[in-house]
C-alpha cells in the first residue's frame, strides 16, 4: 500500500507538472499522454505485454480475449487529432495484456489480486480521474470515451451509453422519460446542450454521435441510419470505465460513450486506422462544436487558428530518410512541425518549401504541419 501511494504521490506531481507530455507508470505498464482539451480517451484492452511477474489473471472466470489493434488505434487518434487542431486530448492506455490485467473492471476482477497489476489498475484509473479534473477545472464540459474492439458479426460502430440493446428498441418518447435519462452516460448533456436536443435526438438524430460517424463513413449503432441493435444482434451497451468515469456515477459531471471499434475499415490496417482517427477527430470536433459551443481549435496562436481546407502537398509523398521534401503549392515561411506515429515531435524547423528530412528516421508514416501566418497547413507523408 506504501508503494501505491508513493505512486500517486508522484502522480499527481506530474501531472500538475506537465503539459503535452507522456507519463508511464513502473514498468511502462500504463501511459499518459498529457492533454489540454476535454477530450478524455482511454484504450483499456489494446495491451500486449506479457510479464512473467504477473500470473495470467484466472480468478472469476475472467475474458481475456484482446481488442486487438485498439491501442495502435487510439494513438492514431491522439496524432491526428493533434494535427488537425494543434490540441492534445489526453490519453490513457493500458500496454499490458488482459491476460494479466483488464483496467474495464473492478480492482477485484481487473488485477485478481496481484500487487503490481493493482498498481497499474490504480494509475489506470486514477488518470483518467486526473484527465477529467484538469478538464474540469479549465473547460465547461468534457467528453470521455472509452475505445475497445469488438468481434460480432455487423461490421459497424457500437456506441455504448450504458443503455442496453432493449433499452435502445424502446420509443423516442420512453428514451426521453426521466427513468430512461437517468440510466444514460450523457445525461448531463440532455439536461445542458446548447440546441435543447432529447435524449432520442442525441443518441439518434441528425446531430447525434452515431450520426456523424455514420456520415463519415462509419456505419454506427444506434444513430439516424440504424436506430437500435436487433433482438438477436450482441450488442456492448458500456462497461466498468464508463460507468465510473461519466455522469453514469453520481458526482461525475463529464458526459461520454464507450465506442467499440469493428475490424474492417477501422482497425484492420494502419491505413485504415488513421483514416477512422481522422474522421472520428473531425466528427468529435464538430460534435462538442454543436451541442456544447467548443472551439477546439485554439491551441494554435491566435493568428494561425484555421485551419486550412487546401492541404499541402508533398512531393515525394513516398521518400527515404535525408532526403528532401519539396512543398508544392506554398509560396509563404513558415514553421514547420513533422510528428511520427505516437505523435512525438521529430523534426521541426522553418521552411518555404523545401525540408531535408533528418537521416534517422525509421521507415513509417508521418504527420507534416505547416504553421504559416494565417492558416495551419498539414500533409501526411511515408519514409520506407
Ligand atoms: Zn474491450
């Protein structure tokens, strides 16, 4: 126990500390990549270290099946999310397998009584608790989600607000009773959005989350397109996180989902989960944007906070370490900003349009933003 508090201990240090920073836990096992929106995202089952130290967990007949690539996914989210905005939400992730410990439920059932799982179930848990209070202390509103994968057959997005599939199939107007609100992980938003939007109209209508995403591409349940799972359909209505970490438990103020993720298009390959953490930050932008009047394009200075439509293009877009990346349609200096993958910043420097690419960097896919006086300009580009 004195180890766990010591832990805390200096986890709150660093968190009132940092800023656009990644803090780990001992061992790695969970990491915090510190954000300055009040967008709150953890990845709870997308681990997959396999310590020796921990048994693998088999007290209460426990799932260990891993939502396989939700880790890789929520980074993505984080860089892109970044990209588009120059903002940071922050995220949570758990890099041990759910072999050894699940952070989607109890400490009971999570850790099965192993110390150093229940060190990593706590800091787990206890930063999101912190995302939320920095949230809360500089943002009217926040928004969590808890990212997972799911293997049921439709291939489709299912959005968890705590309300099971026979809950969904009820009607507008029983969705909108107090008793069926009150079940709901937004039930704050119903009773605070800036359009008066029902219940029914936020879990689906033409602006409610599952909506947007289906509009992106992203077939969702429930929302406009598809209103509830069918009777034979499985269906995750929401788990431990969500429950403790929205307005589902007393005392929470923050609204949020869980979204469990299908494979194909969203998870499957790199391409296609960078595509999904594009569209997903756009649809939650314009999300928070409608219903709670949040711009959340203002980490940039002041004179460069829109964000350009016409994307920069990068010639080559395919190319080798040290060579040079010309910029095709720039004319203006700026500085420029190149993010690999996790987000972290690589290289940066001033340009017009011409950069030499340092000669250390691993073959993968980078992020470039071109912060120019007026406007942020970014392109998407791959070293092999
Ligand atoms: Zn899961």
């Amino acid at each position: 126990m004195k180890k766990l508090i010591a832990l805390l201990g200096s986890v709150i240090l660093f968190v009132s500390i940092a800023h656009a920073q990644t803090i780990y836990s001992p061992n790695n096992y969970i990491e915090y990549h510190v954000g300055n929106v009040p967008i709150v995202l953890s990845a709870p089952h997308g681990g997959g270290l396999e310590p020796t130290s921990i048994p693998d967990r088999t007290c209460n007949n426990p799932t260990t099946v891993r939502d396989s690539r939700t880790r890789e996914l929520a980074l993505a989210i984080d860089s892109m999310f970044h990209l588009r905005t120059g903002c940071r939400i922050h995220l949570i992730v758990c890099n041990l397998r759910r072999t050894k410990l699940d952070c989607n439920r109890d400490i009971v059932d999570g850790a099965c009584g192993n110390p150093d799982a229940e060190i990593a179930w706590t800091a787990f848990q206890h930063w999101i608790d912190s995302a939320r209070l920095i949230s809360e202390s500089n943002f009217a509103e926040n928004f969590y989600i808890d990212l997972h994968g799911h293997g049921h057959t439709k291939q489709r997005l299912e959005l968890g607000y705590l309300l099971w599939g026979s809950r969904l199939r009820n009607s507008d107007s029983t969705l909108n009773t107090p008793t069926f609100v009150g079940y709901s992980s937004i039930k704050n938003m119903v009773a605070n959005n800036v359009n008066n939007y029902t219940h029914a109209e936020l879990l689906r209508g033409p602006q409610a989350l599952g909506t947007l995403l289906a509009n992106a591409g992203y077939p969702s349940v429930p929302s406009m397109q598809d209103i509830h799972p069918d009777t034979a359909d499985a269906f995750f209505s929401g788990g431990h996180n969500t429950r403790v970490h929205t307005c589902g438990t007393p005392n929470v103020s923050a609204n949020g989902v869980q979204i469990e993720c299908n494979w194909t298009d969203v998870r499957n390959t790199e391409a296609n989960r960078i595509k999904f953490a594009d569209s997903l930050s756009s649809v939650l932008i314009n999300y928070l944007n409608h219903h709670f009047n949040m711009n959340l394009g203002f980490c940039a200075p002041a004179a460069a906070s829109s964000i350009s439509k016409n994307p920069l293009i990068v010639f080559p877009s395919i190319l080798s370490a040290g060579e040079d990346i010309h910029l095709q349609n720039n004319q203006e200096e700026g500085d420029y900003f190149i993010y690999n993958l996790t987000g972290q910043l690589v290289q940066k420097g001033k340009t017009q349009n011409l950069i030499e690419l340092k000669s250390n960097l691993a073959p993968s896919i980078y992020y470039l933003r071109l912060q120019l006086k007026n406007e942020i300009r970014s392109a998407k580009f791959t070293v092999h």
